[in-house]
C-alpha cells in the first residue's frame, strides 16, 4: 500500500491574497477609509488649486453622493437583481463622470497671462496630461472607493456604509479644497 503524495497547494497571488483578505468581520477597514480620504483629499486639492466656479464644487459632490449610493463593488452589486445592479454601476460611472468633468474644468484654469509666450508643442502636451490627470485620478478613486465599500460591508449595512463612504469622500475633498485654498491664499 503506497501512500498518496501530499498535493501542493499553490499560494495565490499577492494581488489575489490582497483582495480576498477583508479583515476581522468585527473591524472597520481603517486603512481603506484612510486612502480613500487621502484620494479625495487630492481631487479637493486640485479643484481649489485655480479660480474655479463654484458650481464645480457642487458638480463634484453629486458625484460624490452618485458614488456612494451606488456602492458599485462586486460584494455589493452580487447582492442586487441584474437590472438593479446594472443601474447601480451606471450611477457609480455617472458619478465618477462628474468628478471627472469638474476636475477637468477646474485643470482648464491651468493658464498663463502671457498668451505670445505659447509654445503649440509645449502646449499640446500640457493639454494631454492635465486631462489624463482629470481622468485617472476620479477613476482610482471610485475603484478604491469601491473596493472601500465593500470592505466596510462586511461590518456595517448598506445604509451605513453609504454614510461612512460619503462622509469620508466629502470631508477628503472638502479638507482638500481648505488646504488648497491655504496654499494658493
């Protein structure tokens, strides 16, 4: 009688062991809530670093509210009916939509006085990476708030958790906006 060999399991990836680790069901996700915070805290710095309207701070914060009442993570949207969940992703994308018109519009205050001194090469690029800016930073912001709200799921419920997740993305941008207009003032 041979004795059957010890299968090996393989470990999971680092990303895999990141993701599906969310901690004691009994704790807050503090590190997911503090990067979160620290995300929007950035979008706040750069929508008070130029003279903007303020009907962009208000852009900004229904897309923050859109956000949060979506909670469009998979833990989340796997609990909703196909149409629900659908909708609710579409709500997660309108918001960070805005976000990322309002950063937009606020990065197209980038300027300079002296209008003879443009360069069109210079210029082009300055263009392109302001708006790749406006873009991502909004983008790994509903990502990271995503994966936040799920996180804190698993410890509070879904009114709860969108409470937590808007207050923390909108104390972010609006601690944000504060250090920026201290800045700039």
């Amino acid at each position: 009688m041979t004795s059957s060999p010890r299968r090996r399991r393989r470990r999971p990836s680092l990303w895999r062991r990141f993701r599906q680790r969310p901690g004691s069901p009994d704790r807050l996700p503090w590190a997911w809530v503090v990067i979160t915070a620290l995300l929007y805290l950035s979008m706040g710095l750069l929508l008070a670093a130029f003279p903007v309207p303020y009907w962009i701070w208000n852009l900004a914060l229904v897309g923050i509210v859109a956000q949060a009442l979506a909670l469009a993570g998979p833990r989340a949207l796997s609990r909703r009916p196909w149409l629900a969940a659908n909708l609710l992703a579409l709500l997660a994308i309108i918001g960070t939509v805005l976000l990322a018109i309002a950063l937009g519009i606020s990065l197209g205050f980038v300027g300079t006085a002296q209008l003879d001194e443009v360069a069109m090469s210079g210029t082009t690029f300055e263009v392109i990476r302001i708006g790749l800016l406006a873009i991502l930073v909004p983008a790994i912001g509903a990502v990271i708030g995503a994966e936040t709200g799920d996180r804190l799921l698993y410890r509070l419920n879904r009114w709860q958790t969108t409470l937590v997740l808007a207050a923390t993305c909108s104390a972010g941008i609006g601690l944000g906006g504060a250090f920026g207009l201290l800045i700039a003032g």
